[in-house]
C-alpha cells in the first residue's frame, strides 16, 4: 500500500512520554498512529460534523497550542488514511496538529488527566457484562481486542459521563490547544465572546446589587462612617 509522510506538532512533554512508553511495549510509533488516525477519522467525523470551526477559532487553538511548545515530527501513513484525515480536517476545519496531540494525551490517559475528568482508570470485574465486552484471558487475544479498538472503555466511560464524545469533550483551559472544536463565544477577542462575559458581568453585578439590598437594613451600624455612635 502506497504511503505519505504528514508533518505533525506535538506537545513535546506529552511527545517524550508518549515514546517512551512505546518503546517499553516495543511499539513502532508510525506504524501505530497510522493504525489509530485511520480508525479514529470515522469518530471525529461523525462528532463534529456540521460544527465547522471558525477562523477565529482555529487560530486561537492553532496559537495555544504553539505556545505550550512543540516538536515537529513526520509520521508515516497511509495515502488513504491521511486523505480520509484530511478530507474531514478540509470539511470541518479542525486544526489537524489538536486532533493528533487530543488522539495521544487520551491514549496516555494519565492517571492526572483522568481524575480531572473524573473518569475511571480501571473497570472493575462486576462492571464486565454491564454494557462492556469481556477481555479475553490469552495475551494475544487481548492485545488484538485493545489494538481493534483502544478507545472502547474510555470512549463508553465519557459517552455515559458527559453525552459527548472523546473529540468534542471539552478541554481544560490549559490544553484548548488540543481542542477539535470550540465555539466563538470561548475565544478571547471575538465578538460572542465579549457578549458573553458582559452578560456574565451584569449578572454579576445584579446578584451583588441583590445582595447589598437584602442585607442593607440588618446591620445599620456598618453604614455609618466611623463605625458608629461614640
């Protein structure tokens, strides 16, 4: 099959430990992300689809994500598989570098990153035959399930958390570089947005003029300059 080197930027503290734990499972990187970018394109359409990402946006996230620091790497993949990427990247105008950086720190999924989330790091035996398929005893059989789809625990344990999917979960604030899409109004500078944080000042402002009317006649004492009678 015809291959493509695609140029990818990634957070380089996640890039480090992402290798390092592929090199512990003898795991070739390429060979592996070409695996998943083709299995998981499917998913990130069909999340995503007719959530197109503004231009404001894409440079907000494109931007954040450069400012994390990066390594420019090549991976090698299959013609077919970047063709598929990139045809949603073009349809919905995702910043191809977030989705791969979201793609690896969710198959790290440190324990950190999940507790945020407050997603399980494991699932318990009793839980098997609830909604999840069995893992198989033998080794190779249970590498060839994990490698089918590695995403199968953690996709089902968002999905029933938040009712989303893992692209479309939203990111901390930290990591909006990772994010494949994002509305105007969570992008500094845009219109929606300082719409937004104005409504989120009056209404501020309101509970606060609320609160001074509520409690203005209890304590008559503290409006007076001085503290008081002598």
């Amino acid at each position: 099959m015809n291959q493509t080197k695609i140029t990818v930027k990634i957070y380089e503290p996640l890039l480090k430990s992402f290798d390092e734990q592929l090199n512990k499972l003898c795991i070739k990187r390429d060979a592996f992300l070409n695996n998943m970018i083709k299995q998981e394109t499917p998913y990130l359409a069909r999340e995503l689809k007719g959530c197109r990402l503004s231009s404001n946006a894409r440079r907000y996230i494109s931007g954040s994500l450069k400012r994390l620091g990066t390594k420019q790497v090549n991976i090698v993949v299959d013609k077919e598989t970047a063709e598929a990427l990139n045809a949603v990247v073009d349809a919905e105008n995702i910043v191809r570098d977030a989705f791969i950086n979201r793609m690896i720190i969710f198959l790290r999924s440190a324990d950190a990153f999940l507790g945020y989330f407050d997603l399980p790091k494991s699932i318990k035996s009793s839980e098997i035959g609830c909604g999840y398929d069995p893992m198989p005893v033998s080794p190779m059989q249970a590498m060839e399930a994990v490698f089918r789809d590695p995403f199968y625990y953690l996709r089902g344990a968002v999905e029933e958390m938040y009712g989303c999917g893992l692209y479309s979960l939203e990111m901390p604030e930290k990591f909006v570089g990772f994010a494949c899409y994002l509305s105007d109004d969570k992008v500094p500078g845009t219109k929606d947005y300082n719409e937004l944080q104005g409504l989120f000042e009056s209404m501020v402002d309101a509970l606060d003029f609320a609160e001074k009317e509520a409690f203005s006649g209890c304590f008559p004492c503290f409006a007076k300059v001085g503290g008081g009678e002598k």
